[in-house]
C-alpha cells in the first residue's frame, strides 16, 4: 500500500493510502463527500420574489405586517406557519430592500404660516 501512495504522491502516509483503498472497497468511491446536511431553506424562490412584491406593492408596510400576511396567505405561502422578522429581513436585505420606520408629518409642521414664523425668527 506504501508503494502505492508513494507512486501517486511521495509525502502520503499509509494510513491515508489504508483509508482511501478501505473507503474505495466499502463505497465505491475516491472523492470526498458532497457537503451535506444542515438546515433548509424556508422559503423557495417563488415565494421571496411573493415577499419582496409584497413590499413593492406597498412600501411603508411593517415588517410585522408582512409576517401576518405571510402566515395567513395559504396560497403563496403553504405550509409556513411561523416565520421570524430577522428572516423576512434577511431576505428583503438580500433584495436590496432597507426597512425604515415610516412616520407621518404633522401638516402644520410644514404650513405658511410656520413657515413664516422660520423666516422671521432667522431674520430676527
């Protein structure tokens, strides 16, 4: 076996060489495993590109909002039945979408006659 893997490459142990003849012999196989395991995704494509429309569609909704919509929509979204806001912004971030806090302006912030009373109190 030690001949062997000196023929392939000089500085290989015959532990290593052992282990890949007993890995070829038990499956069949010289070459790593594909990387496995870990956790699903929880929305597919179609359903991200449902999200972001929803955004789209309406900008100043909440990110709660949108969590209520997606748990009560069975249509788009079958089968989620929880799903967290860190995920619903991860996923409008990864769409170039920012999340701000939208507030509404008093009208009389921006009135003539508070606007006048600016002009007079800089000229004062």
């Amino acid at each position: 076996m030690r001949e062997a893997g000196q023929r392939v490459q000089p500085n290989l142990s015959r532990f290593t060489v052992a282990s890949i003849i007993r890995t070829f012999r038990e499956e069949n196989r010289t070459q790593r495993r594909p990387p496995g395991g870990g956790r699903l995704r929880l929305l597919s494509e179609e359903q991200e590109r449902e999200l972001v429309n929803m955004v789209i569609a309406n900008n100043v909704i909440r990110l709660r909002e949108i969590q209520r919509r997606v748990i009560e929509d069975d249509h788009h979204f079958r089968g989620i039945n929880a799903i967290s806001l860190s995920t619903i912004d991860r996923i409008l971030r990864k769409n170039q979408f920012r999340m701000k806090q939208v507030y509404r302006v008093p009208f009389e912030r921006n009135s003539d006659r508070v606007k006048n009373q600016r002009v007079e109190y800089v000229q004062v």
